[in-house]
C-alpha cells in the first residue's frame, strides 16, 4: 500500500471526527435555545429534552415547557407542581413560561394545605 492510499482512510476519520463534534455543537445550541419554549408534545422539544406539561396544564388546555429530560415539572413554576410557601423561589409567584408568554398563563399560588402550585382565586374573590 503506498503512502498516498495510508492517508486517505486517516483523512477519511478527521473529516467524520470534525462532523460529529460540529454536529454536537449544533444539536447543544438547539437544546439550549429550545430550553423553557412551549410545548404540548414531546416532539416540541429537543432529542435531549421532555415536555413537561402537567395534568393541570392539560386540563386547561396550557402548554408545557422543554425541559431537560428526568425534570418532571418545575417545581414552583408550573401548575400541579410540588411549591414552598415560605420559599419566594418556589412559592408559585411566578411562572415557568418566558416573560413574553407569562400573560398567558394563569396567576397562581402555593396551596399551604397540599403544597402544590394551583390556579389562584380571582381577585377580589373568596
């Protein structure tokens, strides 16, 4: 085998190496922009990455946002998720949609009884 057909098969494997780093690259850009954008299927969301939209969302025709797989919910953030009163962070005041889209999304609480985030009562209701 002469030099020349040596370095072909070596030039062969630098060129898939380079594709696949750049195609990571890419595949992670993706997944970070898609991370926290609206969902109601998984197919909303990067390969990486699980719509969690909850029960209580569904019910009320909501979407889910792209989280990293294994999430679940957002605890705090997300309607039918567990939340802490006492926790600013985690007390259901604000929600896990963009500030662009929060309009959309019910106002919630922290219900102290059964901590989980549910929808809050209209204002100046009981």
């Amino acid at each position: 085998m002469s030099r020349r057909t040596q370095k072909i098969p070596m030039f062969v494997a630098l060129v898939a190496l380079v594709a696949l780093v750049a195609g990571c690259s890419v595949g992670k850009q993706l997944e970070d922009q898609l991370e926290g954008e609206p969902c109601t299927v998984e197919k909303d969301c990067w390969s990486t990455q699980d719509c969690t939209r909850t029960v209580d969302e569904e019910s009320l025709d909501l979407a889910g946002t792209c989280q990293p797989e294994g999430t679940g919910c957002v605890i705090g953030r997300q309607l039918g998720c567990d939340c802490d009163p006492l926790d600013p962070s985690l007390n259901c005041s604000s929600s896990v949609y963009p500030a662009a889209l929060q309009a959309t999304y019910p106002t919630m609480i922290c219900d102290p009884k059964i901590n989980i985030c549910v929808v809050a009562p209209p204002q100046g209701g009981v």
